[in-house]
C-alpha cells in the first residue's frame, strides 16, 4: 500500500495520510483535499482562459465588419 503525504497550508508539515484521519500531526489543522498552490490548478486556469480568448477572437473575426 502507498501512503500519500499532505502538506498542513498552516504550518507547512508533511502529513501522512492514514485512514480516516485528516487533521496535521503537528498543530491539529484540518488537511485540505487539495493544495491551492498547486501546479495542476495554475494550467487547468490557463488552458481554460486561453480557450476562452481564442473563441472569442475567432467570434470577433466574423462578427466584426471589414
């Protein structure tokens, strides 16, 4: 079984995480399910946005008169 490590976002320690238990071992704090500054996180945004901005160029070029 692998165990996965959570960091505490507020005292920053590597939790283990097992079974049921989701609070730091270190200062009591909830774990959260998944870090805010996380990579993963930063490209969904971007892909998203990046989309969003070409469907709109590509409206705009139709709409637009010439």
């Amino acid at each position: 079984m692998s165990q996965t490590t959570k960091t505490c976002l507020f005292c920053q320690t590597e939790n283990t995480c097992e079974g049921e238990k989701n609070q730091c071992q270190h200062c009591g704090m909830e774990l959260p399910d998944k870090h805010p500054n996380d990579r993963n996180t930063g490209v969904r945004f971007f892909f998203k946005a990046f989309w969003l901005i070409a469907l709109f160029c590509i409206v705009m070029v139709f709409y637009l008169p010439r």
